[in-house]
C-alpha cells in the first residue's frame, strides 16, 4: 500500500481522530475536577477551620472548667513554645487556660494511640500546681459499644482523672501512669480499668502515659512563659 493509500484509508477509518477527540474529552473532564475541587476546598477551608476551632475550645473548657480566656501554644522541635493565634498548622498544640485575674488554672493537651478497634483521640487536663492530671475527655473513639466506648461515659472511670498524679522528673515523669485491672488501684499514678473493657481502658492509660512523659517535663520549663500567657 503507497504512502498515499494508507493516508486515504487512516482518514476513512478515522482512528486517529477518534484517539485525540477521546483524549480531548477526558484532559477536559480532568481540567474541570480540578477546578471543582480547588473551587470545593476553597469553599469550605474556613468553615472546617471555624468549626474545628470551636470544637476545641469546647473541649479545652470541658477539661479545665472555670476558664475566662485561653491561649494557644505550638511546640517547636526543640521543645520550645510559641504563640499560635488558632489551631491551624501540623505542629502540636497547649492549651493553657486562665482565670478572670490570669491566673493560670490549668493546661489541656490533645493525645491519641491505637485502641481495639481503631485510634483513640483524648484532651486531658494537667494541673501544674497539683502535678495531676484533672480533666479527661475522648474526643473520638471507634471502641465496641457498651464495652470499649465507657471510656468515654463511664462514671467511675472518668473519675480516675480528677487528681491523677503525673509528678515531673528530671525526664519524664517520676512515676508511669498506667492502667490496673479494675478494684485494684493502689497509688495516685494508676488508673482503676473497667470491667469488660480491658482493652480499650489500657489504651487511655498507654495514651497518656505516652503524652505525659514527652509534655509534662516541656511544661514545667516553659511555665513562667505559659503563666504570662501568650502576649
């Protein structure tokens, strides 16, 4: 077949522009999700960042109730602290709470760490003055209902968290917090488990334990700068 011949039979065929006219559609299609999804985030950032702010704080007052004004610190790598005006941004977050008078009354932390089924996310509370942790809150859990999730619910549970202690040390905490089988509490450091849950209340215990050892130390140097607040 000449060069000719098959130029005809390309044409009448019409494979080649079928390809680039399928092409065509879909590098289009392709250009219009990107602009729809740039258009979507664009669209929501600012409400999930607003909503995500509010939450928070909802939370940081549950944790360390009585608060008149909190401030925000991001933790830089060396252990420093710096002033953060919201909660955007991938470094971890204080939340140091204040009094009428600016009183420091207490510092929130978030924290998460595999349970039985998935991650458990929690805020608690520790309490410079008292070396304890004082306030307890999961945030989110996928544990097995009426089993795993009275993390969350269980009275004498959450109790635990009113005055458990988290005593400093040079590294770390003098002390490990750690879950016991439940009735067979002890010393202040433990956390008394729950019945049928054993699972899922040891990995409160491990979370914290975890969170406690690296923020507490980082507290107790940072607190004049905390104590003045993030002016």
């Amino acid at each position: 077949m000449s060069c000719s011949s098959a130029h005809i039979h390309t044409f009448a065929t019409g494979k080649p522009s079928s390809s680039l006219y399928i092409i065509g559609v879909l590098s289009l299609v392709s250009t219009l999700c990107g602009i729809i999804i740039v258009f979507a985030y664009t669209l929501t950032i600012q409400p999930i960042a607003r909503n995500l702010a509010i939450i928070t704080k909802a939370a940081v007052s549950q944790v360390v109730p009585g608060g008149e004004s909190q401030a925000i610190f991001a933790i830089q790598p060396g252990g420093n602290l710096k002033p953060a005006p919201d909660v955007s941004g991938s470094e971890p977050k204080l939340f140091a709470v204040y009094d009428g008078a600016g009183k420091l009354l207490g510092v929130a932390i978030e924290a998460a760490g595999p349970g039985y089924s998935d991650l458990i996310r929690v805020m608690y509370a520790y309490s410079p003055d008292r070396q304890a942790v004082t306030g307890f809150k999961l945030v989110d859990a996928k544990e097995t209902p009426g089993l795993g999730d009275k993390i969350g619910t269980d009275t004498h549970f959450l109790a635990n968290f009113n005055d458990l202690e988290a005593n400093p040390a040079e590294s770390g905490l003098a002390h490990p917090i750690q879950t016991v089988k439940y009735g067979t509490k002890t010393n202040p450091w433990e956390i008394d488990g729950i019945s049928g849950a054993t699972v899922s209340s040891n990995a409160v215990g491990r979370i914290i334990n975890e969170s406690a050892q690296r923020i507490v130390p980082l507290i107790e140097r940072n607190l004049d700068q905390i104590r003045k607040g993030a002016s």
